[in-house]
C-alpha cells in the first residue's frame, strides 16, 4: 500500500507502512524508520517506553499530511516506544498500536476451530501487553469483513476519525488491531468500506458484549471477569432429570411486567429485587425473559436483535445481568432466554450488508427476505454464519450462566416456503420445500449444547408436525430437549373460547392432543403471541358473563396444568387481566384490589405448588404410563375425566365441566376403595367461585364405572375443574 492511501482512509495493511519499518531512505538499507499516522498532529517525538529515553522528534512527511517520519541510522534492534503528540488543542501521550503487529494477528489464531473461539477471540478483548518486561492493557479488536477493501476502527480513542486507526486485514478476511490503553467502558464502531471503497454507515460490532442505545447505536468494550459469581451450588448441584422433574415457566418481558410511578421500567436491580420473590411465591421453577439481547426497536420486545452478544443496556449493565441471573439462581428459579437465530433487522448500523455484501444473510430475497417481519434472515449454509449463531447460544450459558434457551420461529427457518407463496421461494437441491441449512444446524447447535452444557435445556417454538424435533441426533432427531405444543395450545384456546352449549361439537378439540402427545416433548405454552395483535387477553377470550369468564379461564387453566407436558404462561395471564397486554405499560396489578383476579392470581399460585408437589402431575410426563382416560367421549355434557399416575402408581383424578350446567351424582371410576379428598376445586370461593357443594364425603364403592371396580359420587361444579387422590396417599 501507499502513505496517500493512509489519509484517504483506504489501506488494508498499515502495518506495512507505520511503525517500525525497514529504512527505505537508505541505499544501503541500513538502520531503521520509526513512522506514524497521526492527521491531526502539530507535532510529534518518540520516546522509549521502558527508560522514557526520547528517540527524536519526528518530521512531518513533505507529501503526505499527518504522516510523521524518524529515521535511525544506526538502529539495528527495535524496541517498545511512546509518542509525545502536540495538536491544536492538547499535549498528549500514546503508545502507537501499530507496533504491535504478532498481538493483533493473535486475533485470529484458532478461531474457526470452536464455535466459542467467536466470543473468545473476536470482537473487544481486553488483554495485557509485556512490552520490554512492563506490563501494558490493553484492548484487541477484531471483526469478520472479507468483502471490505478497508476497515477502520472509529471511537472515543480517536473522536470518531476513520483516518486514525486502519486495521490490518488477514488472509482469512478478519480485520484486527490491539489499542494500548483502551479500557473497560470505550465506546468504538468500525467503519467500513466495500470492495469498491464506497463508506458504509459505521457498524456496530456484531460480537460486542455491551452496546448503547439511540441515537449512537455503539457498542463498548466490557470485562467479563469483573463480576464475582456466587452460584457455584446451584451450578454445581446434583444433576436431576428435567423430563421428570417439574417445569413451570413464567415468561417476562421486562420492560413492562411492572413499571415504576413516572412509567419507566425496572432496571435489572430492581427486577430482581421485586420479581425473585413474586416468582418464590407463585411457585414457579423458571423464568423465561422475551428476548433480552441488544435490538433497535422497543416494539420489537426483542425480537429483532443486533446483538446477539450484548444484553439490552436499556435495563443496565452486563454486569447488573449477571447479577439478576445470580439472585435467581440463589433463589433456585431457572433462567431461560428467548433467543432468535431466524432473522436480524436491515438498520444500517446492524448485520445487513455488512461489509457491502450479503455476509450474514442470504443474498436471493426468495430466502434471505422475510416478508412476515420485514427483516433478513441467516445464511445458514455459510460457515462463518453458522458458527456466530452456536456461538451466541454458548455464550450466553457460559458467560451468563443461563439455563436454557428458547429457540423462536423454528418452523420458519425448517421451510423454505414458510410463509410464502408459489414462485417465492427456491426449493432445495432436491425439489422440496425443506432447509437442509437450518437442520444441519440445529443438530449441530443441540449437540453443542448439550454436550457443554448438560444440565442447560433447548427449547424450539416449532409450529408444524415436523417429525423428531425434540429427539436425539443420533437417533435422527434435531436435538432439542423440549418443544412448545402449539397444536395444544390452539385446540384448546379455540375450544374454550366457544359458547358452552357448542363445545359439544368441538370435543376433539381437547381430547385430540392426546394422540400425539409422546411424540415429542412438549411444554404446554400459553404466551405473549395469544395477548396481543387484537387476540385480547386470555381471559377476554372466555365466553359468557363476569363469572363465567373467569369460570372458564380458572377451569381451562387447571386443565393445562393437569394435562401432560411442562407449563408455560406469560404474565399478566395469572392476574385474569382484561385488556391486552401493551410492552409500553405495566401489568394491571392494580386488579388484586378485586377478589375475581386476586382469586385468579391464587389458583395460579396454587397449582404451581400442587403441580411440584405431586409427582403424579409432573413426573410420566412423557411416559404412556403417566396417563390414562377415565371418559373422553362425553361430549354431550362437555365433561372429561383422567388420570395422572407418577412411578410408584399413586394416582389423581381429573375431571372437568366444561359447562355452566353443575353435574349432579356425577360417578367417576377409581382404582381404590376408601375415602377421596378434593386437592384442587376451581369453583372454590377461595378463588371468586360459586362453592357448589362437591360432596362432605367421597367415599369409593362398588359398583364401579369407566373401567373401574370402584367408583366416588360427587357433585361436579359448573365450568370448573377438580383434582382428587385417595386420602392415604397424601
């Protein structure tokens, strides 16, 4: 390269031309030249960084503005230098990093050999230096730009200036460079240019841990090793088996589960402080947050994110994170993250077009276009892509500590025809609509995981009947550990939301989950996409009058948790609010003033801890023999009648009306004589029901019904549901 490309901010190896460099004024080629880029200097004098011994004064370049030039005659050893540097308002030291060539290409050294050596490697890394035997930090700065003919690091360290520091291109098409003296909290972009020197907008680091907000956009250098972890038992506790243990996921957006009184949200401090115990008190065992990483758009609620390395710093720091995961974690509550590999937003400071190219994305908008969000998706079949994409779901679990991810809109990257019509999309090399890309990653990402991380979970939002999704690779399968039940999900809501006198019609619509429930393993969601877009909250969908709308709801709600499956609901659903849920407000808590949603909020709490409590609703939840029907044909009265049963055989029945009619004499089938306890009573007035009279006692006796040798009278409630176990087996 040439000294005039310096000053056109055009170079892709400065390290060719500034510092240390072979004497070219020299015939003989002896000595050496000490040369520097500095645009903005008056003056500039070198001086050696272990004795402070000035070196000289440089001279300025004849041809070349802000080029500054000292030739050594006689030097043969190069050594660690400062410069002393005058400008039209400052006196100032540097240590010029183009002296430090072999630390910057270290960058690079390994990366592609480990997904993790993504995070481990690139982006802003705070390092130390040993020039001459002192010790330097120092900070190195690397990105993934193949296409670009330049890049330049842009920042607080040099007032935004793309002239100051080019970085050095490597032939695997990184751009690096290591910064003397650049610390924790810097602000820094790159600017770009495209293979035809064109300037792109500055770039935001894809692999930035911490980032700004509008109107910059920037992201910061950050140290992960400043925060003291103090998890280590829950890290380290005794594995346990999450297909048999119990799952009850609250899912939070956090910017507006609560809100303070002049309507800002809760920062990552104060959640923690006022969430942790609410969760402890509902009795639930995780806590899944829409998606927290780094994303331009607050309407988004996270899902079109930038920075997949960085949590949003609208709730705070990393470190504040780190610590809300921490606090959790010594509660004992789980942590699980919405993440979304699908696709990525087109602002100009994000992924698109990265270094002028379709880097990350596909270039054919027939695939890289989604027409649903009006955003990018990956290019999965890219290498480089596929292991920025693993690498952020490892990040997280390691540097985090988080337990589990939930992967969004599988099925639209299973599908190369999701969402589109005929002549918008290309099949695959085989005529088919299936995205041999996105599945060999998905294998590849669980196997990651779970190999890593044994104890994390993987959990896909997969809305088809695509076969084997939370089955073993090995076996065929994509890996995952756990898949949301969609089909249960709008079966059920669809039918709860009919009048009761046609819920008859519609039986199938809760009985048919069960044909296919061990295909996979399901968590049975009820999330934030039922509550918005005109869908109206959940209990607005419940059909009749005040009562019966939180008859239905408190019926519906203890049907879900009974039913196979781990749970998931989004918040708000446990207060029985009324008015869709809206990201720029808090939840209606004032609602608790009122017994109808204080009894909701109660039933919640209750069939959490029942639901832990009983090994029978939790433990077979994906064995054939953790289930078994009572009667799931009358469908003329809307009832259904089940049974739960844990390993040891011990049993509670479940039964349902899903009528405003109460069902008197009602018989249901029992495996034992002796005497039955109701567990749970939705129609309880604990829970702003009617109280209709179940039975003082239900005492089993021949002769039996449903199949079985005994049977217990009760009086079954209108639109309720009811838990029973035999007396001795509490």
């Amino acid at each position: 390269m040439t000294l005039a490309q310096l000053n056109q901010a055009n170079c892709s190896n400065p390290f060719s031309v500034l510092g240390w460099q072979a004497n070219s004024y020299s015939a003989k080629g002896t000595g050496m030249l000490l040369r520097t880029f500095l645009p903005h200097a008056l003056t500039v004098e070198a001086f050696e960084y272990k004795s402070d011994k000035s070196l000289g004064k440089l001279t300025p370049h004849p041809d070349f503005k802000g080029v500054f030039e000292l030739v050594m005659a006689r030097k043969r050893k190069v050594g660690a230098y400062y410069l002393q540097v005058n400008d039209a308002h400052s006196t100032y030291r540097c240590i010029d990093p183009y002296q430090f060539r072999e630390q910057a290409f270290y960058a690079v050294h390994h990366v592609h050999s480990q997904p993790e050596n993504l995070y481990r490697q690139l982006g802003a890394q705070l390092i130390s230096l040993n020039p001459d035997g002192k010790v330097l930090h120092a900070t190195r700065f690397a990105v993934y730009a193949p296409d670009a003919s330049s890049v330049s690091l842009v920042g607080d360290m040099n007032g935004w200036d793309g002239r100051c520091h080019p970085m050095e291109r490597t032939e695997c098409g990184h751009w690096v460079l290591v910064m003397p003296e650049v610390a924790s909290g810097v602000r820094y972009k790159f600017e770009i240019k495209d293979k035809d020197g064109n300037v792109l907008p500055h770039k935001a680091d894809p692999m930035a841990f911490y980032a700004e907000q509008y109107p910059s956009h920037a992201s910061l250098v950050y140290d992960h090793n400043n925060y003291q972890w103090q998890d280590k038992n829950w890290r380290e506790r005794p594995a346990t088996d999450p297909y048999q243990s119990p799952i009850s996921i609250y899912e939070l957006h956090i910017g507006s589960w609560r809100r303070k009184e002049d309507n800002q949200p809760l920062n990552y401090q104060e959640l923690a402080q006022q969430l942790i115990p609410y969760l402890l008190e509902m009795g639930y065992t995780h806590l899944e947050l829409l998606p927290i990483m780094e994303h331009p758009f607050d309407g988004s609620w996270g899902y079109q994110p930038l920075g997949l390395f960085a949590p949003t710093s609208r709730f705070g720091t990393p470190d504040q994170f780190k610590a809300f995961v921490d606090a959790c974690h010594l509660a004992g509550i789980g942590v699980i993250l919405d993440w979304v590999p699908a696709h990525f937003p087109e602002d100009g400071h994000g992924l698109a077009k990265f270094d002028g190219s379709h880097l990350y994305e596909y270039a054919d908008p027939r695939r890289g276009w989604h027409p649903d969000w009006n955003s990018c998706i990956y290019d999965y079949g890219k290498d480089y892509v596929r292991q920025f994409l693993v690498a952020s779901a490892l990040y997280w679990l390691e540097h985090f500590h988080i337990d589990g991810i939930r992967v969004d809109a599988v099925a639209s990257m299973l599908y190369w025809d999701y969402s589109r019509n005929e002549g918008e999309w290309v099949p695959n090399i085989d005529g088919g609509n299936h995205n041999y890309e996105a599945i060999s990653l998905f294998k590849w990402l669980n196997t990651e995981v779970y190999s890593k991380f044994p104890q994390a979970m993987t959990i896909a939002e997969e809305s088809t009947s695509f076969p084997q999704v939370s089955r073993p690779v090995d076996s065929g399968g994509l890996g995952f550990g756990f898949k949301w039940n969609m089909g249960w999900m709008n079966d059920s809501l669809r039918y709860i939301s009919k009048d009761p006198s046609y819920r008859k019609y519609h039986h199938s619509d809760l009985t048919f989950s069960m044909v296919y429930a061990y295909n996979e393993n399901f968590i049975l969601p009820l999330s934030h996409d039922e509550v918005v877009h005109g869908k109206g909250s959940l209990i607005n969908k419940m059909p009749g009058d005040e009562w019966q709308q939180a008859a239905n709801l408190r019926a519906y709600i203890a049907f879900m948790f009974a039913h196979p499956g781990k749970k998931l609901n989004f918040m708000g659903n446990e207060l029985g609010q009324s008015r869709e849920w809206s990201h720029t407000q808090s939840l209606d808590w004032h609602l608790l003033a009122y017994p109808k949603h204080k009894g909701m909020q109660q039933l919640f709490r209750d069939l959490n801890h029942s639901y832990q409590r009983c090994k029978p609703l939790h433990e077979l939840d994906y064995q054939q023999q953790g289930f078994s029907w009572l009667d799931h044909n009358d469908s003329e009265h809307s009832t259904l009648s089940f049974i739960r049963r844990d390993s040891a055989g011990t049993a509670i029945y479940v039964v349902a009306n899903f009528t405003p009619v109460p069902r008197d004499n009602f018989m249901l089938g029992v495996e034992q004589a002796g005497e039955y306890e109701v567990i749970v009573n939705t129609d309880s007035e604990y829970y702003w029901g009617g109280n209709y009279a179940v039975g003082s006692y239900l005492l089993a006796a021949a002769p039996g019904c449903q199949g079985k040798a005994q049977a217990i009278r009760l009086n079954l409630p209108p639109l309720a549901c009811l838990y029973l176990r035999k007396k001795d087996n509490a």
